[in-house]
C-alpha cells in the first residue's frame, strides 16, 4: 500500500496525519476523531491512495473535507496534461492561439465544479483554511447550528465557530473543550468569545475548566480574575507542568494569594508539588504575608536580592530552635538574604560552606569578613576562592584585604592591599568615586 509524508491508511495514527492543523493535544479522543473522519469519506480508494493518485472523482467524493485539508495534502494532487482535444474542439492547434498547457487535476476538477452549480459549496473559498481574524460575521447557517460541545466542532472553520458557537453555552460546557483536539486558531475564536462576555474577566467556574485554553491567556487577562481555589490552581499548573516558569502561570500564582489574603501553608505546599521554584515568581509583597511557621526547604536558585531580603528573616525565625549543621542545612537556600553579623556568626560554628553557596552571598555582606573569617566559614572548600578570583563577590572581596593576610592562605591570590598602603575615600566630595588603584602616602 503506497504511503507518504501527511497521508493517513487506516491503521495509522493522527501523528502522520494530513496537516489540518497543529493540535495542541493529540491524546484526545483520537480514535472517535479519526472515526468520523474515515466515516465521512465515500469512496475506496481515498482510504488507500495517498495525494498524487487521485483523479476528479477522488475530489468529488472527498468535496465536503476539501476544506480542511492542509497545503502539503493539496500540492501533492498532481499535475498531468489531459488527453488532446479533438479536431472542432476548443484547444485544437488549429483554433487555438497556442499549444494547450497541462492542466492540473485540481484546476480541472474546479473548474467542473463551476459550471455545476450543484456541486458549488456554501463557501467558495474551499482551498483557504485560513482566515483572517478581522473577517466580517456572518450568520449561521442552519444545518451549522451548535447546540453542545463536541467535537464535530473541530471541522468548523473560524469564521463559523465564530458565527455559530454560543459564548453562554461555551461557557456552560467548558469542560469539554480541553477534551476536543481544537486547532490553536479555533481555540483563538472560542476565547474570543470568551472575552466578549466576560469583558471585567472570566468567573471562576469557567477559569478552572479552561484547559490548554489557558495558555492563551495573556498576563493582562489573568489579571482581572479572582481566583480563591486551589483545585483551580493546581488544574491550570497541571496544563502548564513541563514549560519554563510562564508569565501566565506565574500572574495566576500571584491571583491566587492574592485572592486567599495571605501566602498559606496549603497553597505553599500546592505550589512546592508543582514547581519547588514557584515562591521566586512572587514578588517581595506577596511574600512578606507567609507566615515564619510555614517555611521549609525550598528551591529558590531564581529568587532575587529582594525576595531572599524578605524570606530570609522568616527561615531565621523559623529555625531559631536548631544549631550547628542542622540548622546550615536548613538556613541555607535562604543565606542570600543574610547580613554580615550571621555569617559572621556561621563561621563560628565550623559549617564548611561551599563555594556555590558562598558566591550566592550579598557582596554587600561579604565584603567587611576578614580573612579568618572567611576561612572559617568555608572550611576546607576555601581552596577554591582561586577558581573564582576573578568574579563577584570574591574579586571584590580580595580588593579589601592585605596582601599579607592573603598570602597566609596559600593559595596565590593577589590584589589584596600592600604594606603600607592605604585606601583614600574619595567620596566625602559628594558621590561614591572608586579608587581603582592604591594610594601610597608619600613624604610630604
């Protein structure tokens, strides 16, 4: 049986399809889909043959899904020359101004169709799937009447889901659209809908049924919704699961604390399941209302300065009952919002911080450490501060430091501050003026 790229036998799967389309969900209801698809052809061979055997009575029996079938599909009906016309004929050479050019199977075949109005379909545009998303409304024709959801749906083209889909009865049934294997330019036309009868944003009993519809909604949309519930949250981070942190999911993330009051041990555990980096989305005022006695581990490598100045005090408060290094295990994600004085008193404690973590630290905070501070707070990973002499905060912080106390080290760092020098503040002048090299005070 002869097979090809964007055709379909009977025992394939939707994957090789034609393409109708770039369906956001392909394991959907496939078998039923495909059912009504073969169930609609009317003719053997169109089950059989792919594109570049068929004939005009090919196109006759597949007219009704003409529209629906994609470019690749249409280039591949093929291009012959028909038989010479007979002597009297128009086309002979001899009535002809020139030689008859081939004709394609296609071209003949609409050709036909023109001069049949009988074969004429309601809309003429039959090769253009596309529509513009500007197109006038039309009205509905009667046998395209929609009166549930499903997925016959999927052979309307959008100017006719947009003339015959009810908003309210989409709305009613929303459930079923993320069962239907709608093209992302039908889904533009359903949340069209969506938005006109819900201009001041969608309730939430149409939110949660939303689906892959979700991940058409801009930031500006999410915005207007009031979103209390966590099976809510947790349906539309279910869509979400496996992309990068959105900007869709990361408005709703902050719809939904907002919706609650308060950043609460429910809707962070919710979010911890989903994603462990979903606190860093929310912004240093969202994160000020959880409370202290919620905090545990958590994945915060996206977080900024900000959010860990915020979050940092509460994991402090929250494990103020442990010490040594089960409170360092714990403290730790948080230690980028730490100041001087605790890290100070870490290195006290003999908690062998590693460089990852130290090159996470504030420089503000780490440029006052000494030496033997730093040595103390990183143990035996102090060897690697060479590995990073070049980058924030180390660099910085070696430019603080005598070169003697470096060189104590042993480990060839240099930049550190010579004997004898000091380092003038300039800035007493108004403005912070860095000093980049060492002033010697000279005789004089």
């Amino acid at each position: 049986m002869p097979q090809g790229p964007g055709w379909v036998t009977p025992a394939t799967t939707p994957v090789n399809a034609p393409s109708w389309g770039v369906w956001p969900s392909l394991a959907i209801s496939s078998l039923s889909v495909w059912g009504c698809i073969w169930g609609s052809l009317s003719c053997a061979p169109c089950l059989h043959s792919p594109p570049s055997t068929w004939s005009i009575s090919t196109l006759d029996a597949l007219q009704s899904l003409l529209p629906v079938l994609g470019q690749p599909v249409i280039h591949s009906i093929p291009q012959v020359r028909p038989r010479p016309p007979a002597r009297g004929e128009p086309g002979h050479p001899r009535l002809s101004l020139g030689p008859a050019r081939p004709q394609g199977i296609l071209a003949a075949w609409r050709q036909r169709s023109s001069r049949n109005p009988s074969w004429r379909q309601p809309e003429q545009t039959i090769l253009q799937p596309r529509f513009r998303r500007d197109v006038e409304r039309t009205t509905c024709p009667p046998e395209k009447e929609v009166h549930e959801i499903d997925e016959s749906l999927i052979f309307y083209k959008k100017r006719e889901l947009e003339a015959c889909v009810d908003a309210a009865l989409l709305a009613a049934q929303m459930d079923r659209v993320n069962a239907i294997p709608f093209t992302y330019e039908q889904l533009d036309v359903l949340k069209h809908k969506l938005d006109e009868l819900y201009p001041q944003g969608y309730p939430e009993s149409v939110i949660r049924h939303l689906g892959h519809l979700f991940l058409k909604m801009s930031p500006e949309d999410i915005r207007k919704w009031n979103v209390t519930s966590l099976e809510t949250l947790k349906a539309l981070l279910k869509v979400s699961k496996g992309h990068e942190m959105s900007a869709q999911a990361a408005t709703l993330i902050d719809r939904v604390v907002v919706g609650r009051g308060q950043l609460d041990k429910d809707t962070v555990d919710t979010l911890t399941a989903f994603c462990p980096g979903c606190l860093c989305s929310l912004s240093p005022e969202r994160l000020s209302s959880m409370p202290p006695s919620i905090i545990g581990p958590q994945d915060l490598d996206t977080c900024g300065p900000r959010q860990l100045d915020v979050l940092y005090p509460k994991a402090r408060l929250a494990f103020q009952n442990m010490s040594g290094s089960e409170y360092f295990v714990k403290i730790r994600p948080f230690l980028g919002g730490a100041p001087t004085e605790d890290l100070k008193a870490l290195s006290q404690q003999n908690v062998s911080m590693d460089l990852a973590t130290f090159m996470k630290l504030r420089r503000e905070a780490v440029l006052p450490l000494t030496v033997a501070e730093v040595q103390k707070l990183l143990g035996p990973h102090v060897e690697g501060l060479k590995v990073e002499e070049q980058h924030s905060p180390v660099r910085d912080w070696i430019l603080k430091q005598r070169q003697d106390d470096l060189d104590a080290l042993g480990l060839g760092l240099q930049g550190g501050i010579p004997n004898g020098y000091l380092i003038l503040d300039l800035s007493v002048r108004g403005g912070r003026v860095p000093c980049p090299h060492p002033h010697r005070l000279g005789p004089g």
